[in-house]
C-alpha cells in the first residue's frame, strides 16, 4: 500500500501566510488603538455627542418669591401665614409637528378647539382651529399651542391625547406639556399699585421675569430663584413628563410685608366709598405706625388688578392708576400744613430761650388776626374773622393769619435760611423718604437764591407767609406722613418701610427691618416738648367747633388737621379742582397709627349747615374716621375717652369726657386774657 504524499508547503506560500498574518495583526492593532481613542482619549467626547443623540434637556421653572401679610400688628393673638401673591403651578401646551401625520392635524387641531376654547381656564387670546393647524405645520419639534392653563385642563387633554394616540400609534409626546409658574393674587385688586406684578412672557434667553413696577420691580434681585435642569430621552414611546434631575431650581425668597391684609382692605372699602360719596376723581390712603415706621395699609382708588396688568397698560386713562401716587405725586398740602408750622415756631422760641432772647410766643398769647396784610402778597383772609386767637383756637379753626403772624416773627428772629433748613433737614421736605418703591418724588421745597424754571426766584418775600399754609411747596403723601408721625411720637423722624423681612428659600434672613436698632437709630428731631403742645392743639381741631370735628372717632381721643388746597392747572391757581386732605392719629397719648386720607378733585358744591363739600374737613374727615374706627375695633384697641361720645348718646358723660374739662379750662384762660386785651385797650 502506497503511503501518501506529503503536501509541501512553498515558501511562497509562506510569505504569503505571514504576510497576511501580519496584516490581520497590524488591522486588529489599529482597530484596537482606534477603539482605544474613541473609547478613552475621545471618550467623553463622543459618550456627549450620545447623550445629545438619545437625551436632550429641558429648563426647570424656579418659584418666584411670595408676599406675606404682617400677621403681628394683633398682639398675643396666633394667626397663621396669610399669602397676598405666590406662584402657582401652569402648563404651556406644545407640540411636535414632526410626530403628528398631516392627516391627522385637522382632527387634532379641532378637538384642542373643543377643548380649550370652552375650559374655564382659558387665557384671553383666542385660537381657532386654523391657527392650530398652522402651527402643526411649522417644521418644529416644539411649537406652543396655548399658555397657562391649569392641571385640570391638562389632565382634560391628556385624557383625550392619550387614547387617541395609542389607537392611530402616534408618539405619546406628539402632544405635551412645560411646566412653568404664574403670579396668582387670592385677594384680587388688593394692594395692586404697591405690589404689582410680572409679564407673562419672561426673556426668551434668561428665562427672567420682567416686573411692571412696585415691588416686584424693587426686589425682582431677591425675589428672583435660578432655573433647574431636567434630562429626558427622545423617544416616540417616552413621556415628558418624566425625567432624571440634574439641578434643582433655587426658589427666590420671600418677602414678609408690614402691610396687614385686614387693615388694608378696610382702608380700601372706606376710600373707595369716600370718594364715591364725593363724587370725587380718584383718592389714597396710607396708614403707619408713628414708632416704626411699617406702612400697615396702603390704598389707591382706583384699584389696580395686578392679574390683568395687560388692560391698564394698553390704555392711556387706565395707565395712570398702576401708579402709587401718595408717593410719586407731590402737590400742595393746603392747611395740613399748619401743624408743621406750629411746631416750627415752638422749635424757634426754644431755641430763642437757649440762646438767653425773649421767646418767639406764648402758645396761650392772644395774637391779633383780624388783619391779613403781610409784605409782598394779597391779603390773607380765614373762614371766620377773629380779632384775637391763641395757639389753640387758631389751629382749631384753621387760622391762616395767625400761623402767617407767626412765621413772620420767625424771619424777623431767625432769618429764612433758618426757617428753610428746618423743613428740609428736620422734617425731611425735599427729599425723599426712601420707601422701597420706584418713582418717588422728592416735593418742591423752594430754595432762597433759586431761579425757578419760569425765570423767577423760587424764594421772595411773601414766601414764609405761603409756606406757613401749605402754598409755594410741594409735598407727597408719604412725606407728610412721616412729619405727622415725628409729632405723634415725640420728635423722632421715622424712616417708612413696606418691608419686615426678606427671608431666603433656605429660611436665611436676608434683610430684617424688625431689628430694634433700627428703630433705635431714628433721629429725635423735636423736643418732646414741642410735639406735646402741637399734639394738644391738634385735639381741638376733631371736637366740638373745630374744622375736622367729622374726623371725631367717638370713645377715643384723636389729633388731626384738614386740609383743602386748590389745584395748579396752567400754572395758575384754580377754584373747580382741589385735594381735599386729613391727617391724624389716635389715640393721641398712645397712638395706634397715623393715618392720612386724601380725595382728588372732590365735588365743590355748597351743603347748608355743611359747607363746601370740597374741604377736607367735609369728605376727607369722614373716611378717617371710619378707616380709623374699624381699625381700632379689628387691633382691640380698647378706648381711651369712654364717655366723650355725641350728645344723646347713653355713653356720654359732660363731667367725665375728656376733652370737657379742657374746653372748660381753655375758655376760662381765654376768657380772662380776652378781658386784658380789652381793658388795655380802653
């Protein structure tokens, strides 16, 4: 049997089994080096450009800061947080054109038409049903159908998307939904032009809100949160709503206000009757603590409604009610004014005595006030002519010659510049309070030396004597407040604040107004001796015979003044428009609040046994007496003056009341310095 042949192998073929081997190793060589540069040098590089393939993220909508309502002003009296603005959870409609076929548009787009156009959530711009169709068609995979509607609404639609879609195998995410949070406003119109509001639309590239004004617009800074970020897969099965986090949106802090939602929602429901009662333009209101400084109600009729800020904005008369105006409008304060100038002239006649001079007055001195002929100006004249008055019976009948008389021996004792100064730097006219809201004005206050706009000296002769009634300035609501609040607590100048605390998301204080040093660092501007006597005049002025007696809150005592200052149109004085104006506070040993009420361009029309229904002391009056009797009765402020109440009343008491026993010690101190002046005379 013959063996086999032994196959021999040539060293060609040799050659060519290592040439092949080798290039089998230097191919597997590269792709393992390949693979290693892809893999590890440039791994994270295209591990990215996977990520971007598979997974895209979305933007995390952050809270907005809340307002809170300053629960503390009832004392021993446990309230829970009261929300006045918070952000609530909406959801913008989207859609992705690309996942929804155009034979299916016009059945989606006219059952979104039933659905939305008939919820109760509904924004005001309207789609039709071709809108809706247009926008399917739009090569984009994100295309928004209709903003800000609720959960409910959502849960309406995806009750219908989502059976639709698994029956015609649609994406599920054809149709979808951003989260994304909008200002909601439980007590409506309440507190519109102090807080205001944000814009729907934020900035396309920040994602920022854009406030309209107030206090959104003053800490949009705090109150504004940073975005989060959301991973979500691209898959025609996968739901938006779901996803990994990646970063969680810092929520913006809150903001604990010194405004208390009851006081101001009285003050509200009794300006806007006070103004509706005098068939007036427009009215405010503010009311502070005379201690601290914390605005506790701040009202402007008419209202502002934050949550259709759209409406005011778009039309030219609606405009100028978004504006706080007992901060941005600076007008003539008429016979308020007399106070301040009392106080001026006690101030003066101390600081006379401290130099060793004779004193400026007698707040008891009997001044002539029959003549109203002073330098430089027309004759002053008063409601009721009087041939002598003292301190008291003067500011209680609203004498504008006697305050004249008096700031006319100022001059001649301290000079103008003196007198100027005194206002700006002790009262704060001219300046601004610093209240934490945009557009304050700082008043007119004229300057000696000064060229006015019009070519003429801001300060000439007769300007002490306007400046003692309340002409020749210009004054805000907020400042003459703040001068008010310096007589009722002794002298100290307040700084007014809207705001207790500012407190991050974290609970971190980040502004505390509340501290006691702050309070404490209030300048004592008058002598507590002379805010006594201007506080005793004032409580003339709400009682029996004086100018501001329907300001009288019976069972308590109250200091107050009206005021009536007509209007400057054209630069000239005129007598159809005026601001009628009551400032007081009570009760006047310890008072609760200072509170200030003005009516713009009341009525003027003659009421017998009235008077004019213009003057402060006849429309303005009646609202602080209600604002201030309901507040006291909501603060349980127990009254102080238990039988000074209306003859007639079971409660009164003539031997008992308060203010009787110094009517009769005034009449008979009166009485007697008339019988002098009389028999010196003859």
């Amino acid at each position: 049997m013959l063996g086999r042949k032994k196959k021999v192998v040539s060293i060609q073929d040799r050659r060519r089994i290592v040439l092949l081997a080798c290039g089998v190793f230097v191919m597997f060589s590269i792709l393992i080096v390949q693979f290693f540069r892809i893999q590890v040098v440039q791994g994270q590089r295209w591990s990215d450009v996977a990520m971007g393939q598979h997974f895209f993220t979305v933007s995390v909508p952050f809270e907005r800061g809340s307002f809170f309502s300053n629960i503390s002003v009832k004392k021993a009296h446990f309230e829970a947080p009261q929300k006045l603005v918070f952000d609530i959870q909406k959801f913008h409609l989207n859609v992705d054109s690309v996942a929804i076929p155009e034979e299916y548009r016009c059945e989606v787009a006219g059952e979104l038409v039933r659905l939305l156009e008939s919820g109760p959530m509904q924004d005001s711009l309207s789609h039709n049903k071709d809108a809706y169709i247009l926008e399917m068609s739009r090569k984009s995979r994100c295309r928004r159908l209709k903003s800000w509607l609720d959960a409910e609404m959502r849960d309406a639609i995806l009750a219908w998307w989502r059976p639709y879609a698994s029956e015609r195998k649609l994406p599920r995410n054809g149709l979808f939904f951003v989260s994304d949070h909008q200002r909601s406003y439980p007590f409506g119109s309440m507190l519109g032009q102090v807080l205001h509001t944000i814009r729907r639309h934020r900035t396309a590239d920040t994602h920022q809100a854009v406030p309209t004004g107030g206090l959104e617009l003053r800490f949009n800074d705090v109150l504004t949160g940073s975005l989060g970020e959301t991973r979500l897969m691209r898959s025609p099965r996968h739901s938006m709503g779901t996803g990994e986090i990646l970063v969680a949106p810092q929520h913006g802090a809150d903001i604990y206000l010194t405004v208390n939602h009851i006081l101001q929602s009285i003050t509200e429901e009794e300006l806007a009757a006070g103004v509706s009662n005098a068939n007036a333009k427009a009215g405010w209101a503010v009311m502070m603590d005379p201690r601290t400084g914390e605005i506790l109600a701040m009202a402007e009729y008419p209202f502002f409604d934050p949550a259709h800020y759209e409406r005011y904005f778009n039309d030219p008369e609606l405009l100028k009610y978004t504006r706080t105006r007992s901060i941005t409008d600076a007008q003539e304060p008429g016979s308020v004014m007399k106070p301040i100038t009392l106080a001026v002239a006690l101030a003066a006649s101390r600081e006379l005595e401290m130099r060793g001079e004779a004193p400026l007055f007698d707040p008891m001195e009997q001044i002539p006030t029959a003549n109203g002929t002073f330098p430089g100006r027309r004759p002053l004249r008063d409601v009721t002519t009087h041939k002598y008055l003292n301190m008291y019976q003067a500011l209680q009948k609203s004498s504008n010659i006697y305050v004249a008389r008096l700031m006319e021996r100022v001059i001649d004792r301290l000079g103008r510049d003196w007198y100027r100064a005194f206002l700006h730097e002790i009262f704060g006219f001219g300046q601004k309070s610093g209240i934490e809201l945009p557009g304050e004005s700082s008043g007119v206050l004229p300057t000696p030396g000064k060229v006015h706009g019009n070519g003429k000296l801001e300060w000439s002769i007769p300007t002490p004597f306007s400046l003692a009634i309340g002409h020749n300035i210009q004054v805000t609501a907020m400042q003459m407040l703040r001068a008010y609040a310096m007589i009722a607590n002794g002298g100290r100048l307040v700084q007014p604040t809207l705001v207790r605390q500012v407190v991050g998301h974290d609970g971190q204080i980040l502004l505390d107004n509340t501290d006691p040093a702050r309070i404490a660092a209030f300048r004592q501007n008058l002598d507590p001796s002379v805010t006594e006597e201007v506080v005793k005049a004032l409580k003339y002025v709400t009682k029996r015979g004086g100018s501001g007696r329907r300001a009288n809150v019976s069972g308590y005592t109250e200091g107050g003044k009206s005021g009536t200052a007509r209007k400057i149109i054209d630069g000239a004085y005129t007598d159809k428009k005026h601001l009628a104006t009551f400032v007081g506070f009570l009760p006047v040993l310890n008072p609760e609040f200072v509170l200030l009420v003005a009516i713009d361009e009341p009525e003027a029309k003659w009421m017998p046994g009235v008077g004019n229904s213009a003057h402060g002391g006849v429309c303005a009056a009646p609202v602080f007496r209600s604002i201030a009797k309901r507040s006291l009765e909501y603060l349980g402020v127990a009254p102080d003056d238990p039988y000074g109440y209306p003859i007639g009343d079971p409660r009164y008491d003539p031997e008992r009341a308060g203010m009787m026993q110094v009517y009769s010690n005034m009449r008979e101190v009166t009485n007697e310095i008339k019988s002098l002046v009389e028999g010196s005379q003859h």
